[in-house]
C-alpha cells in the first residue's frame, strides 16, 4: 500500500529557477531515495525476488508492470545523471548547468510517468472494479503534485525560497509557487 | 476528485460494496482521516497565501513557514486515504 504515496513523492519537478538548490539537489535526492525505496519493494513483493531481472530480460510488454518497471529504470537514469553532474559541477558548473537544463525535460514526462503508470496497473486488475475508474491517472498526478510540495515546503523555508531571489537563474520568491502548488493540489484532490 | 468519484453512479455492485467498505465500512476511519487531515493540510498554505493578497493591506502577515505545518497533515492525510482506498479494492470477495 506505501509505496503507491511513495512513488507519487518522485514527482519532485517545481517551477523554481534552475538555480536553487531545492531543483538542484534537494529534488533529484529525495526522489532517488525514495525511487530506491519503491524499487527495492517491488523486487520483494514479487513471488520470486531474485529473478526480478528477467522483468527485462524476459518482457512482456502487454503487462503495465513490465511497463512500469522501465519507466522507473528510465527516471532512475535520469536522477543518475543528474546526481552524477552535481559531482562533476564542481569543476565544470557551466557544462553542468548547461546539461541540467535539458534534463528538465525527461525528467518532468518520467517522473509524471512514473507516479501514474500505477493507474494502468490497477486498471488490469479487471477483478476490482474501485480500480476501473478513468480518473485514476489525474488522480495519482494531482497527488504526486500535492506530495512533491508538501516534502519541498520546509526546505524552501530552510535555503530561504521566500525571501528573495537565489541565483541569477531563479524566479524571484521561488517558495509561493511551490506553497500554490500545495494548496492547489491539496483542495482538488478532495 | 474524491468528491467526484464517491458521487459518480456507480456501474457494478463491486464498486458500490467497496466505496461503502471505504466511507462507511471497515476503513471508513482510515478515509475519514485522512479528508480531514488533507482539507486542514490544504486550507493552511490557502491561509498563508491570502494574507499575500493586496486586498489584505493592513492585516498582519503570516510567515510562510507557518504553512509547513501542512506538511505532515498533507502526507499523512493522503496515506490513510491511499490505505482505505487500496484494502477498500480488494475488500469485496471476488466469488
């Protein structure tokens, strides 16, 4: 049951700058943890754990879970990439920059993918009609919304989001999109 | 959306036994919960941010850190609403 909020924390994309740290580091590790987490839960809810790599080797694409199993892959590369350019900024944080910017948008459709796929799995589920339902998908996307603001709120108070503008890429006040976001999320999923 | 969905005509009986197990039935303070704590962790940021607005000239402001107290009620309200929704699916016997 956990894992399906868990996953709805990867979507962890704001409409800050590209240069405030809540994009930059905060996100991209918070959702590979979590990532990591709902990864390792899947591979142990599987009747057989250790052959989990046959899921690619193996696939069956008519079934969401295969489908899903290479959405997760695919954002994890992307999280990779991204944590591994944090590593490289140090000496080259122009390249870094420049790189990161384009990883803005693999990452927005894999992380939406990501925590909506669950929607396609349940809906194969045909025995539990609750599941069927066509407003699944913007359902488990406002939620990935309303979660990946709720866990960025304190650290946008924390690195300052409401004060003023950090970096010469961010919007001014980056922190009351994020709490919009929040409120907006929250009330429409209701 | 949840408002949508439990207010939508249900097609089948499965549907309608388990929304009842969720509102009602065995995981209805699972999903009750979590429609307060999730409207209390909404209607904080929505106080916060009013308090930005021109027309409140002259009420104090409240500090946005105030708003992430909305934090724990938001994730904690979605994962008893996502617990009462999963058990909820499964709930009705399939035979």
């Amino acid at each position: 049951v956990a894992f399906i909020w868990w996953r709805a924390l990867l979507v962890l994309f704001g409409f800050m700058g590209l240069g405030n740290s809540l994009w930059i580091t905060v996100a991209p590790i918070v959702s590979a943890v979590f990532l990591g987490i709902t990864g390792g839960l899947l591979i142990w809810d599987l009747e057989h754990p250790m052959r989990f790599f046959m899921i690619f080797t193996h696939s069956q694409w008519r079934s969401w879970l295969v489908k899903g199993a290479y959405v997760i892959a695919a954002y994890s590369l992307v999280l990779g990439i991204h944590l591994a350019l944090l590593v490289i900024a140090i000496s080259k944080p122009d390249l870094t920059f420049s790189i990161l910017r384009w990883l803005v948008f693999p990452g927005i459709i894999l992380s939406a993918l990501t925590a909506v796929y669950t929607a396609y799995l349940f809906a194969q589920a045909k025995a539990r009609d609750l599941w069927q339902s066509p407003l699944l998908p913007p359902h488990l996307l406002t939620q990935a919304l309303l979660l990946g603001s709720a866990v960025l709120l304190p650290f946008a108070v924390w690195n300052g989001s409401f004060n003023e503008p950090v970096g010469y890429l961010s919007f001014p006040r980056p922190g009351f999109p994020l709490l919009w976001m929040l409120a907006i999320a929250t009330l429409l999923h209701l | 959306m949840v408002a949508g969905e439990l207010s939508l005509t249900h097609a089948t009986a499965h549907t309608r036994a388990a929304i009842w197990e969720m509102t009602r039935g065995r995981y209805r303070s699972f999903f009750w919960a979590g429609i307060i704590l999730s409207a209390l962790g909404g209607v904080l940021p929505v106080i916060v941010l009013a308090g930005q607005l021109p027309i409140m000239e002259g009420v104090p402001l409240i500090a946005p850190a105030v708003a992430v107290g909305a934090t724990p009620l938001a994730l904690l309200g979605l994962a008893l609403y996502e617990h009462a929704y999963v058990q909820a699916g499964q709930s009705v016997p399939l035979a």
